[in-house]
C-alpha cells in the first residue's frame, strides 16, 4: 500500500465533469440491452495517538463496476480502468460473462426509478477531506487531554473521503460525497481496561470527548479492584454458564455483523445458507429483539441510495424475535418472489448497510444490577463462523470484569467464546439505553447501531491458552 504524507485535500479526485461525460458515452457506446456503471473512488487516512509506524495517508483508490443485461442474462465486471476505451472493454468483458448466466425471471433487471432523493443530513465534512496525519494526531491528543494523565491512553483514528456515483441506461443517476470518521480508544493497560467506539460522518456527530471519557470509567471501574494474583497478572476465574453476561455496545454490534453477513445477506438467503432460509417468519431470537435497517437516519452513518441508485427506505429486518426479509437487490428480489430491499453492494449481492438493534430502557447501573455476580465483556474481535446455517461462532472476547455489588469489579483474562448467535441472543434480560454507533465490515457505507445486552447465561467461555 502507498501512502502519501500530505492531506487528502491537496490531492483531488478525478475531475467530476469528466468523469460523468466519459460515463454518458461509455453507456451510450454499450451494445447491451442493459448497462450500469459505478464509478467508486475512495482515499483512507489513519493516524494514533501515541503515534505508530503505520499511520499515514492512502493514495486515492478507483474501482469501476459494469453490469450488463443482455437477452435477459446478467454480467459483470470489476476494473481499475480510468479512460473510456478501457471502460468499454470492460463492458465487452461483463458481456462474455453475460453469456455463461442463466435467464433473469424478471426484466428490465436494473432499476428504471429516476428523480432526486433528498439527503438526509450531513454526508460531507470539509475538516474530514483536509485532515492530515499531524492535524489526526493533535485532534487525538486534544481529545486524550492531560486532566487523566494517572490513566495511560491510546486513540486510533481512521478517516475517510468516498465519491459514489452510480448510472444506468435507463436514465437512473446518482452521485454523492461522503466523508467517515472511526475513532478506537484503549484506556488503561491491564486486561480488563476500557476501550470505547464510534463512527460518524462529522466531527461535530463523533463526540469525541463522550467517547474518551466513557472508555476513562470503564478503565477506572477496572484499575480501582486490587483483586489481582500475586504475580501481578488479573485473577482468572472460571466464566461459569450459570453467570449473567453483559455485552457492551462495541461487542453488540460484532454479533449484528456476523447476523448481516451470514444471515440477512441476499446470496447467503437464495443459496441457502442463510438461517432466514428455514425460519423467516419464526421466532429464533429473543422477543426483546427488534433489528430495522434505516439509511436515512441519523444518529448513525447514513447514506441515500444503494449501488444500483434506489433510494434507501427503512425497513424492518427482526421483529418480536422473528426474521422477516434477508437483504435483495433488484434481481435477487425477482428469484426469491420477495419485495427488493434497496440493499446492493454491486450486483451480485446485497447487504443492509445501516442496521439499527433497538434500545431498551436499562441505565448503566440497571444494566450491572441486572448481572450481578456475573460478568461485562467490553469488547469482542469480529467473530469467526463457524457454521453459517447455525450461525456457530468464535470470537476472543477482552475487557472482561467481574459485576459486584457496586458495579464492575476486578478484571479478568481474556476468553475464547463459542456459541451460536441463537443461543446467544435467543433470551435476553434486558437492553441498554444508550446505543454505539460502530462501522463493521459488513457496512463500509454505513454503520451498526446497537446498545448493550444482559445475557441471563454465559455459555461457551474458555480461557485463552
């Protein structure tokens, strides 16, 4: 990867003028019957506090999109390709696939809504595109402050600048700036020390300064227990099923990326991996559940309209438990006999790109007196899948402490789970008021937003050896 140590500003995209002529007469040249072409160019910057070795500026990155519709089968093809000859061989590229594809049930495939689509707040923050790598850190060290210097700190900002413009031959024509901001901070320095989450579009919806300081409570809730071995290193006590477990909002939303990814995904539901496939319509989780997906909402990371330019619509995903519609595009709509959800992530797969798990009514001091006696798990790594028609999972899971009477105790080892998000979500005692709102790899134009959890059961926790 190379990176660049100037601002994002100073080093521009391709001229939007020319880009939107070369796409009228790439789609004007194409002999399909159908063709769409989105023009994805993005430029990603990084930097720490204290600073790493690996903080910098990315070079901007292009990736073109071609589908094409030719006698009622699809094609598709992916390139870097920046002139119009190189573009149109690609759509002769996308039309040789075309060739090997089976019949679409329903035609025209591409979507024919045309019109303006109202942007629902703020996409694009001009402090984001001029940020740079020594303008990241001094941000970072603003937001650390001095007042807490007893706690040690870490912050890990990363930054983002996309241009999206999306256009078809039936007269659909989408474009927008966005910008993103994610923000990892780490309090403290024994292993159950804080760490807090966010993501937004702004500086001003960030709220940097909320997300330090509640990541500082975790980590003096955790640094105030001298429950500790003699060697210094935190007790590890075995995680016993029996226990009550709450998740934090940052390891909520890890679990909601797994549900996107291997349960709500078009692919995953018409090939018949997806858990939706048998149980659409059937309670699985727990009836305190409620999951929507809302690309115009805000709180969150919104964006307007998906890959094939539909405008975005909220829609109910989970509701009392029971799974209602995996994500579909336009085609993948027409084979599962099901309404398009609006969700495409480049025509041959659609994923919701702004989940929202719906809050409870629990306060953080509700939430420990829910799980007394049990245990907080502040963070989780993406978990591993296991089984995806179980949706069987692993994950490491860190930041753990002990849930006294008087809030979180001693800090405890980190552990290995492995459970099934059924099992894990199936019964719930209750949900946080107060959500996160965290990108996920499943939303690269989006977000997850999801509260804390009380699980009743701590089931499938080993030390990690």
């Amino acid at each position: 990867m190379r990176y660049a140590a100037r601002g994002m500003y100073g080093k521009s995209f391709e001229s939007k003028s020319r880009v939107d002529a070369m796409i009228d007469r790439v789609l004007e040249a194409s002999v399909a019957d159908e063709t769409e072409l989105v023009w994805f160019e993005r430029r990603h910057g990084r930097a720490s506090w204290p600073p790493r070795d690996n903080d910098g500026l990315e070079r901007p990155r292009l990736s073109v999109l071609l589908r094409v519709v030719e006698g009622g089968r699809p094609g598709w093809h992916r390139t870097e390709a920046r002139t119009q000859g190189e573009l149109e061989n690609a759509v002769r590229a996308a039309l040789a696939v075309a060739t090997t594809q089976e019949r679409a049930r329903r035609r025209p495939v591409l979507p024919t809504t045309t019109g303006h689509i109202e942007l629902p707040t703020k996409l694009f923050d001009r402090a984001v595109a001029r940020l740079d790598v020594e303008g990241a850190r001094e941000r970072l060290r603003e937001w650390l402050g001095t007042s807490d210097a007893e706690i040690p700190g870490s912050c890990r900002l990363s930054w983002s600048e996309t241009r999206l413009l999306v256009a078809n031959n039936h007269g659909v024509r989408r474009a927008t700036n966005s910008t993103e901001l994610d923000l990892d901070v780490h309090t403290g320095s024994a292993p159950g020390c804080g760490r807090a989450s966010a993501s937004a579009r702004t500086f001003e919806q960030l709220e940097a300064e909320q997300l330090v300081a509640r990541a500082r409570r975790l980590c003096a809730y955790s640094d105030s227990s001298s429950e500790h071995a003699d060697d210094g290193e935190p007790l590890e006590p075995e995680i016993r099923p029996e226990q009550p477990l709450v998740l934090a909002p940052e390891a909520t939303a890890q679990l909601l990326d797994l549900l996107n990814m291997f349960a709500l995904a078009g692919r995953a539901y018409l090939d018949g991996s997806s858990l939706l496939t048998r149980h659409r319509g059937v309670q699985v989780f727990d009836r305190a559940v409620h999951v929507y997906d809302d690309g115009r909402r805000s709180p969150g990371v919104p964006f307007p309209f998906d890959l094939e330019g539909s405008p975005k619509v909220a829609c109910d995903l989970i509701v009392d438990g029971k799974p209602s519609t995996p994500a579909l595009n336009q085609q993948q709509g027409a084979e599962a006999g099901l309404t398009p959800t609006a969700q495409s992530v480049g025509g041959r797969d659609a994923l919701f790109g702004n989940l929202f798990l719906a809050p409870g009514e629990l306060s953080d001091a509700e939430l420990w007196s829910a799980a007394r006696g049990g245990m907080f798990v502040g963070w989780i790594d993406p978990p591993e899948c296991l089984e995806p028609t179980q949706l069987r999972f692993r994950t490491v899971a860190r930041s753990i402490r002990r849930i006294t009477d008087d809030g979180l105790g001693a800090p405890v080892s980190d552990q290995i789970w492995e459970t099934s998000l059924p099992s894990a979500l199936g019964r719930l005692s209750g949900l946080g008021q107060d959500a996160v709102i965290r990108t996920v790899a499943s939303t690269p134009l989006g977000a997850v937003s999801a509260p804390a959890v009380v699980l009743p059961r701590a089931d499938g926790f080993s030390p990690v050896k």
